[in-house]
C-alpha cells in the first residue's frame, strides 16, 4: 500500500508512511494548542523539511478538507472566541474562501492589465 501523503510504500496494512503519519499526529495534537508558530519550531525540531510538511498539509485525501484547512479553521475559531464572536468557521468555508482566492478562482478577481470596476 502506497502513503495517503507521500506516495511512497508503506507495507501492506499501514495507509501513511511513519514521517506523514508522525507529521499528522502533531498537527492534530499540538495545532491549536501551539499555533502556527509553535508548530514550525516543532517540526524544525522533529528535523521534518518544508517540503515533507508541506505536501501533508495541502494534500486532500478522500475529498475532505486538507489538514492545513482544518488548522486554519481551529486557529480562526480560537482567535475569534478570544476576541468576543462566535467561532464558526468550518473547514469547507476555510476551502472554499481558499479556492476562491486562486488564480481565475472566484468572483472579484482579475488579471494583471485589467482594468477593475470598482462602485462608489
């Protein structure tokens, strides 16, 4: 069987490979508690490269928000408690506020050499 993340083969039972699936394990763990700094000083420490990070928090397995959306939602719900609103950002808007910012993504974008419309 091939890692959910990285592709690479992971024996016959185990779906991730021990970096991906350790990589998760902390995200899931210490994500919310540590925030996004604290994460980057812990995977610095746990020797993990940008790009192993990387490819675990953007890949979407099975057609669920990534763990990167699933993060920033936890991070947005906290920040926003702590300041006195209703946490309710869910993972699926986190997606789709991102899908939307891409390139030719959504409404309200254009592209360089545009001119823009703008209401007054």
């Amino acid at each position: 069987m091939r890692c959910l993340y990285c592709h690479q083969w992971t024996g016959l039972i185990r779906r991730t490979c021990p970096v991906c699936a350790r990589i998760v394990r902390i995200v899931e763990q210490d994500g919310p508690v540590v925030g996004l700094v604290g994460l980057v000083d812990i995977f610095a420490a746990e020797g993990f490269s940008r790009d192993q990070v990387d490819r675990v928090l953007d890949m979407q397995v099975r057609s669920q928000p990534t763990l990167r959306d699933r993060l920033t939602s936890e991070l947005t719900n906290v920040l926003m408690r702590g300041l006195g609103m209703p946490g309710r950002q869910s993972p699926e808007d986190v997606r789709r506020v991102r899908r939307g910012m891409e390139p030719g993504g959504g409404q309200g974008t254009w592209r360089a050499g545009e001119k823009t419309t703008e209401t007054s």
